[in-house]
C-alpha cells in the first residue's frame, strides 16, 4: 500500500489540498504498522501532514478548538461521574469497617454499588470504560441497555451484561446513567418512569435537555444533572485532544483541572453539582433509615482522612460537617437523636440555595478538603499549598447557575 492510496482513503479530504508526500519514503519501522494491521490513527501518528489539522484551511482553524472542547468535556463528565460513585459506594459501607474513597476490587464486589447505563454509543461506551478502569467497580456490577447490544462485545466480554431493556436496567440499578440522545430521551423517560423507584438515582448526560424537563419527563426527584461552562478556548494542550479519555484521566494535571473546586479550570462543573452530590450520599443513608447522627458520621469519616496533610501543615483541625450545614435550623431542632434526614429533592437542590451552598461558599478550608478528597480519590497526590481553592471562583461557581435564592428547608 503506497501513501498516496492511504491519502485517498482518508475520509472528508478527497477535496483538500494534498500535502507533497510523492517523495516520502516509510521508514522500517512506519512499514511494520502495514504488515501488523495498524489502524489509521495509528499510521497518522508521526506524519503530520497525514492528521486533521494538516489540511483545515486557515479560516477553519478557530473550529479545532471544538473539538478541545467536545474532549475536555467527555474527561469532565467521566471524572465526576467516577467520583460520584467512588464517593456514594464509601458512604453506602457499614460503620463497622474502615470507609475509604479509595476502594478495592473486593469490596466492590458483587454486594456493591451497582451502575445501569442507558445508551451505547460513544458516551455510554467512554463513562463504561472510565467506571471498569478507575472506580474498581466490577463488570458484573455494570449493566448497559442500548438497541444495540450486539455492538458492545468488548464490554461483554469483560463481564459486563448488555442487553436492550431500560426498565429492567431502571429496576436493578442504584444509579443509572442517561446517555442517550436527546431526541430519543422522551420516549427513554416514558418507559423507564414506571420502573424507577427510591433510592436510584438518575444521572444525566444529556446536556440540551435541563433539569425541570427532566423531573417533568420522569415524575422523579432524585436527579443529578451537571452543568458546564468553558472559561477559555485555549484547550489544546490540557485534555490532550489525541489521546484516550482513559489515559486523560491518569494524568495528576488532568485530574485537578476537572477538580470541582479547582480556580483553574477551563472547563468547569457548577458548584451545584457538588451540593447535589452530597444530599444524594445523605438520601443514601435516610433510604437505610440510617439515623442523622450516624450519617454524619459516615460522611465525616469519607471526607476528613484520620491523618489530614492539610490540617498538619496549617495547624489546624479538619472541619466536621453538622446537621445544619444541610437542613435549616427549624429543622435541626425538631430532631431527635433516632431521626433521620428528610428525603432531599436533588433537583431542588440543584435549583436553589441551600445551607450546604452556603458552607461551601464561605468556607476556604472545606474547600481545600474537598480538592483533597477528590485528587486522592484518583490516586493523585496534591504538593503542598498547591491546587487549592480560591474562595471567590468558589462562590461564584456555587451561585452562577443559581435563580432562585429562598431558603431551603427540610425535604423541600
């Protein structure tokens, strides 16, 4: 196969100018890549005359920047998606054992959280990957319904069960995730609706649809959604636009830009994501009538380590989360010491301020906890005094997406 054919086959360019590579001779180890079956992707790898950008005219090139974008977005979502249930799992274990957010494979066994994914295409098949590489979920722990499930045969072979029935999914899962187009996502609430039940939560990438739709289409409140804003164009070089998302997300630099309390970020998750997170792991803890005090407690020991680097270097003691940094405090006094939390509404919580907001927003030294928390959970390990929060983007990440500002009370 000479390089002019492989030119030719190159998908879109047949109308682009052609580079000069008549004269170009393949090297031994470029001629091997025929002969073993390499990929295309493969062979364009060190020819750059052969890549995409090679050939966008020059009026084109402010649109590379979307596809930065399209990827930096895709290693986001995974990240949080993978911390969400590393985080929710943590909370789920007994009081018995030692709670951690870096588990194992053991102890997300077959008792674990268990994860349904609603969609097999490209994003279904990106969250499956980062959930099997980097959460220690196991296989058989992750179910798939698509239309498709003949094309998830790698997946399958993991362990994973692929199959074509969303109500089914919706009924076995503890979280299922959305990543369906939004066209088809109608017709995907209308028959899920019936199945869903507390205390699953629904976890939606759909993007175009917001989230009162979402409550509207399925009759349900315990809904996460994140919301996106990219502060720069220059993306090039942070979500490495030609690698996998996989090999994105074991990158240290990497893992603090998707950080949600991260003042560097470039494509950033409102700060009403990590309120609903937490309520989510609270809503956990009510479902197994878990009283407050003891939910409490789990979530102390998941967030503020025995051990804490931050609070050693700053001679200070971690912060410890109280019933009022989540209910109002007409609440906290009506409370006994066997009650347990109210049912929170995510999608409420999404949509107004709450207390929790308001800790996160005054509080710098919370803050940096959870940057920690969040950074460890990938196995990265932050350098002193560095990547942490500045408490000014934080409140105006917390409040960016917030229009509504009445007080949130118990359940509401």
């Amino acid at each position: 196969m000479t390089t002019s054919l492989v030119w030719t086959q190159l998908t879109g360019f047949q109308n682009r100018r052609r580079p000069a590579v008549e004269n170009l001779k393949l090297g031994e180890k470029e001629s091997s890549r025929f002969s073993c079956g390499a990929t295309m992707s493969d062979i364009m790898v060190n020819l750059k005359s052969f890549q995409s950008e090679h050939a966008v005219e020059e009026s084109e090139q402010p649109l590379l920047c979307l596809r930065s974008r399209c990827k930096g977005l895709m290693v986001n979502a995974c990240a949080h998606a993978v911390f969400f249930c590393k985080l929710l799992h943590a909370v789920r274990q007994k009081a018995s054992g030692k709670v951690s957010l870096i588990s194992s494979k053991e102890s997300m066994g077959s008792e674990g959280l268990k994860v349904g994914i609603i969609g097999g295409g490209h994003i279904g098949k990106q969250l499956a990957r980062a959930l099997l590489e980097l959460s220690d979920i196991s296989a058989q722990n992750i179910h798939i319904s698509t239309r498709r499930p003949e094309t998830l045969s790698e997946f399958q072979q993991l362990g994973v069960d692929c199959f074509y029935d969303n109500g089914q999914l919706v009924a076995w899962a503890d979280i299922v995730f959305l990543c369906c187009l939004p066209s088809h996502l109608q017709h995907i609430c209308s028959g899920i609706q019936a199945a869903l039940r507390e205390p699953c939560i629904v976890y939606s990438l759909v993007t175009a649809v917001p989230l009162p739709r979402l409550k509207q289409l399925l009759s349900y409140s315990a809904i996460l959604r994140p919301q996106y804003h990219c502060t720069s164009r220059n993306l090039e070089n942070m979500w490495g636009t030609n690698g996998t998302i996989i090999a994105a997300l074991q990158d240290p630099i990497v893992i603090q830009a998707t950080c949600p309390c991260s003042p560097k970020e470039r494509i950033a998750v409102t700060g009403k994501w990590l309120e609903a997170v937490f309520y989510a792991a609270l809503n956990s803890c009510m479902w197994r009538h878990l009283p407050h005090q003891h939910a409490l407690k789990l979530l102390n020991d998941v967030c503020f380590p025995e051990h804490c680097p931050i609070c050693t270097e700053q001679k200070t003691s971690c912060p410890r989360f109280v019933c009022g940094n989540f209910v109002n405090q007409t609440f906290v006094s009506s409370l006994t010491q066997e009650d347990t939390f109210p049912w929170f509404d995510l999608t409420t919580v999404q949509m107004k301020e709450s207390p929790f907001s308001q800790l996160l927003a005054r509080s710098v030294l919370l803050q940096n906890h959870l940057t920690f928390l969040y950074c460890t959970s990938f196995g990265v390990l932050l350098a002193k005094s560095g990547g942490m929060a500045s408490s000014g983007l934080w409140q105006q990440n917390v409040f960016s997406f917030c229009r509504s500002r009445s007080k949130y009370g118990a359940g509401s």
